[in-house]
C-alpha cells in the first residue's frame, strides 16, 4: 500500500442491474477522495452490461439518494437503483 | 403505519386502522397484479426490495402526506416476492375530515412510491422476463 490512502466501499445490485452483473454484493477499493463517479467507473470497467450511461445512473449511498460529486467514505455503502416503475401504470 | 410484507395484504384491514370519528372520508387505493402487458399474457410477477431503504422511503412518502394535506391517518403497505394476476401488490388508505384532501393525497402517495421507493417488478411471459422500467428483455431462449 506504501502510504497510498485507500477506501473500501461495498456496492449493492438489485434487479436488472443485479442480473446484469451476476452478483448483488461486491467490494470496491478506491483512492482516498474518490466519489460516487469514480466508483460507478471503477464498477463499470468490470460489470460494463451494467449500463452504457453512467451519467443517468441512480446511485444511493447508505440509503440516500446522493448526486454524482458526493465524496465516498471508507465503509459507505453504495448502492445503484435501477429504474423504479413498478406497480400500475 | 407502513409495511411490506412477504405475504398477502390486506386492504380491509388497513383501511380499518385509518377510520376515526373526526374522518368524514377514507380513499383506499389498490395496486394489483395486471395479466397482459403491451398485449402479451403475463402469467405471474415478482417484487424485490432495497430494504430498509424501501421502509424508510414509504414512511417518508407518509410524511409528505402529513404536511401537504395535514392528513394524519395514513396507511401505506407493499407486498414482496411472488405475485399471481389479480393480488395485491400495494395498498394506500387515508383518511381525512373531508374528501379532497383524502383523495389528492392518496393519488400523490402512489405515484411517489413509483418514483423514489427501491422497489421493482418482474414480469413473466411465456416467452420471456422483464424488468419494469429496464431497457432491456431478457428472452428465455437466449439466456
């Protein structure tokens, strides 16, 4: 690690995303600073079936929706929300 | 009161819970499981959750509720897992001294759920499954 400050986050999958990627749970180490667009990057470059636009991605951390800027913490807990449209419409 | 439930609803015991005397009007609304989408038959769905945040969401749908139209008997219940056509999959009912506000908050309530609660439908077809809201089928036969 040679004093590169590192995070941990755990990143949470549900529905189409969760199929997608083939797990609903996985780490992700990032440098020290990093936000939710360079988590969901990181993500991507391994799960790229995930989405083609990250941009438009829904994204809460520890269960509040959050923008694309917020900074993570070590121990966040991110989670990407496929569109919610269920029920009747 | 919020719930949801891995098992079946029920309406009549929620619109209860919301009855009072000060109330002069109750709207219940149910969500139920539809059997055709765009034309095709669909033979059963499947809910899935983001829980708590899911809890947490409804219950802030409620206090919304509570603020805009000072409707304090609310109660709001979603159903998990396996649905077959005709079951109930969500339930709203409130109550107010006087209809309008009843029903403008019952209305706003379901189409909030819909936008910020961490809920999602699967649908079955013969031939395939899909998402709700996803851009992409997922077909049976190429999976």
């Amino acid at each position: 690690m040679a004093g590169v400050s590192q995070l941990k986050v755990e990143v949470r999958l549900f529905a189409s995303y969760r199929e997608r990627a083939g797990t609903a749970r996985l780490d992700l180490d990032l440098p020290d600073g990093s936000t939710i667009a360079d988590a969901a990057a990181k993500l991507l470059q391994a799960h790229p079936a995930i989405t083609n636009d990250p941009t438009r991605l829904v994204v809460a951390v520890n269960q509040e929706y959050q923008e694309h800027d917020h900074p993570l913490q070590d121990g966040d807990e991110v989670a990407l929300i496929p569109p919610v449209s269920g029920g009747s419409r | 009161m919020i719930e949801i439930s891995d098992g079946p609803l029920d309406p009549e015991a929620l619109t209860a819970r919301v009855r009072r005397n000060s109330n002069g009007a109750v709207v219940t609304f149910l969500g139920t499981t539809r059997d055709s989408t765009d034309g095709r038959s669909v033979l059963h769905l499947e809910y899935e959750a983001y829980r708590p945040m899911a809890d947490r969401k409804l219950a802030e749908v409620a206090d919304e509720m509570r603020k805009r139209w000072g409707v304090e008997d609310v109660a709001i219940a979603h159903r998990l897992g396996r649905l077959e056509i005709a079951d109930v999959s969500l339930v709203v009912a409130v109550a107010s001294p006087h209809r309008a506000d009843a029903f403008a908050a019952c209305q706003y309530a379901v189409d909030r759920i819909k936008q910020v609660v961490p809920i999602w439908k699967k649908e079955f077809f013969q031939d395939g499954e899909i998402w709700v809201g996803s851009e992409r089928e997922h077909h049976l036969a190429g999976s």
